[in-house]
C-alpha cells in the first residue's frame, strides 16, 4: 500500500507541476539541463518537505482504509486488481460497497495535499515550470541524480 500511495504522490507531484507548465512545450526526449547548486539545494529542500508531505497522506489514507473497515493487505489486493485490467479478483458485494466508499474519499484527501504540494514549490525559489524540468531530468540523468543525493546526505 505505502509503495502505491507513494507512487501516486510521486505523480501528483511531478504532475502537479506539468499539469501548470503545460501551456510551455517540451520537448519528447529529455534534454540534459543545467542546475547550478543553488537551484538543487533548492530542489532537494522542496523534495525533503514533499517526503514529509508523502507520510501524512499516506497515514491518512491508511486510517481511511482502516476507517472504511478494511484490511490494508485486502485493500491493496483489490485495488491493484481493479487497476490492472489484466488481473482478475474475487470480491462480495459488501467489500466492492467498502471498496468504492474508501476510492471515494481518499480522492477527496488529494486536492489538499495537491494544493499543498503546489504551495511548497511555489514558495520555493523554483518556478513550477523549473521544478518541472528538474524532476524530469532526475529521471534519467544519473550525474543530477548523483548530486542531489550528496545533497540530501549533508
């Protein structure tokens, strides 16, 4: 569960910030870009309060779970099922009520930690649009990705 909420997060994150710089065209392959020190210290103190941020709604979404009478391990199952279309799962009609009342409000918890995550980029000294191109470019850039963590380390 924590690594398909985690992930979700990752997304709304990364999609957060696309989702704002989509009026500007990028480009299909990622070009390498540079990043001074001080936007990746600032980057990596962005990133270090969205971890913070990934916790809570992750606990949150577990007490929802709990809340909506659910085992997190029988949760999981069914959720994955119903997002793989390829995997089939066998569930009553009482866990599909559960199920749907829980999908329900967890995507009521998501515009909040979205807008949250918004207001700590845009506090940040990076516009949306360079938060954007940062995190696309740590996804394939080992040296960026190298830094960042030396980063993270100190």
């Amino acid at each position: 569960m924590k690594k398909l909420f985690s992930s979700l997060l990752f997304v709304l994150a990364v999609g957060t910030a696309s989702m704002n710089a989509q009026s500007t065209a990028m480009p299909q392959q990622q070009e390498k870009i540079e990043v001074n020190d001080a936007e990746l210290a600032q980057f990596a103190e962005v990133y270090q309060q969205m971890r913070m941020m990934n916790q809570e709604v992750q606990q949150e979404m577990m007490t929802v779970v709990q809340n909506g009478d659910f085992e997190l391990q029988r949760f999981n199952e069914i959720h994955q099922a119903k997002m793989d279309p390829n995997k089939e799962i066998e569930t009553t009609a009482e866990e599909d009520k559960k199920y749907q009342a829980v999908v329900t409000e967890i995507e009521e918890i998501q515009p909040k930690y979205q807008k949250k995550m918004e207001e700590v980029i845009t506090e940040s000294d990076l516009s949306m649009e360079r938060y954007q191109q940062m995190a696309m470019a740590l996804r394939s850039d080992v040296e960026l990705q190298q830094r960042l963590q030396a980063i993270l380390k100190s």
